[in-house]
C-alpha cells in the first residue's frame, strides 16, 4: 500500500494516539466529526455537554425522561427515576461525567435499558412549572411600635 493511502485502522489509531497525548500534555485538540458517518456515543456536542454539566441540576429521586432509537428507527420516550450519582470509575476516571447516573426505568422492558446513563441523554422533569406568579411580591411593612403582636 502506497504510504499516502492511510487505512481506516491506521488513522483511528492515529488519532487516538494525537488525543492521548494531548490529555497527557494538557494541550487543546480538534476532532472533525461527521455523525451521518458513523454516528458514536462518545462524541457529543460541546454545547450539549456545558449545557448537562453546568446548567441542569439533578438529584436522586428526580424523575426524568430519555429518547431511544427503536429497531425500526423510530424514536421512543421512557420515564425513570435517578436513583444515584457517582464515577462509573471512579480510579481510571474521577469525576467523569460518562455514565454517572444510575437510574431506575418505569417500564417493564427496562432490562433492555442501561442502569447507568450520561447527564447529557436524559431530560429531568420538573414537580412544578416555573411560571412567574401573577400577584405582585409584596415587602413586609416593620410592625408599628404600640401595637400588640400576636407573636405569643
């Protein structure tokens, strides 16, 4: 083989290779991905992922909601609940956000489902909705001296 003919094996390689020691360095590096490729659950968008780390609270108890791709290529919603929040590995990768929420799936076929899921794959539902409240926010007045209170 020509050496200006690189082999698919030959560049993944290489770039791991390039992003190993990248990590290594703590140096910046660029990934070119095209998803309609080879779609991969290990590259998200980097705004999906600030977006999931830095702005979406979650706690254990909350209930949430996750889109699967079915055989048939259609998309399907199922509920669960979190039921914890750690390292999938905590010696090989602490404080990884990959796999670091375990989950409880309502669903009966939830042994298909993974225990364990990214904070960017599920949307957590809210008890209430955040709507501004139509009455005013009134201050508290000081009670006015001489008045009895009711105080006890």
């Amino acid at each position: 083989m020509p050496s200006s003919v690189l082999s698919s094996d030959s560049m993944h390689l290489g770039l791991l290779a390039a992003a190993a020691h990248a990590a290594q360095t703590n140096s910046r590096f660029t990934i070119f991905y095209n998803p309609r490729a080879c779609p991969s659950e290990f590259v998200i968008p980097l705004a999906k992922y600030v977006k999931a780390v830095y702005h979406t609270r979650v706690s254990v108890g909350m209930r949430f909601r996750m889109l699967f791709e079915t055989e048939e290529s259609s998309v399907r919603r199922y509920m669960g609940t979190i039921t914890g929040i750690c390292d999938l590995d905590s010696v090989r990768w602490p404080n990884s956000h990959w796999r670091s929420v375990k989950v409880g799936w309502d669903e009966s076929t939830a042994g298909e489902r993974q225990p364990r899921v990214s904070l960017w794959e599920i949307e957590p539902l809210t008890t209430f909705p955040m709507y501004p409240s139509p009455f005013p926010l009134r201050l508290k007045r000081p009670w006015p001296p001489g008045l009895p209170s009711f105080n006890g």
